[in-house]
C-alpha cells in the first residue's frame, strides 16, 4: 500500500489474549485526542471480532483492519 495511514500511537498486542488486547486498546483509546489514530497490532483470535466490536461501541472509526500471516492490525481513530 503506497498511501499508508500513518499512525499517532501503536499498541503491540501480539501474546496477549482475551480480554488484554481489548483492555489495552481502551486505555490507548482514552489518550488519544480527536482526530489522531491508533494502530493496533494482535494474534489473539478473538480480537477479529473484538477490536471492531469495541470501535462501534466507542463511536471511533475502524480505517483498517487486516489480518497477515496470524496477527491482526487494526487502524481506529477517534472521531468524538
């Protein structure tokens, strides 16, 4: 991908499982300001469906989401 998203933080995640990757990604979540976007990057299965779960629910916006050999990464960035 030429016109990467540049993120303004990144969470390594990788290790981790259910409920970690999820917990971490609010804490980093809550220190963003508007506008700035967090990359996260996980092999926990159950993040495919937790990390987007928890964008929707946080009203953020999930700019990317694609899974490469057996990790996850995740581009969200806060809108409100």
């Amino acid at each position: 991908m030429g016109d990467q998203i540049k993120p303004d933080r990144n969470l390594d995640c990788v290790g981790l499982y259910c409920p970690e990757p999820v917990f971490r990604t609010r804490q980093e979540i809550d220190k963003l300001a508007v506008g700035e976007v967090l990359e996260v990057i996980a092999d926990d299965p159950a993040s495919e469906e937790d990390i987007p779960r928890l964008v929707k629910r946080l009203g953020l916006e999930l700019l990317e989401m694609h899974k490469e050999k057996d990790q996850f990464r995740f581009i969200i960035k806060k809108i409100k």
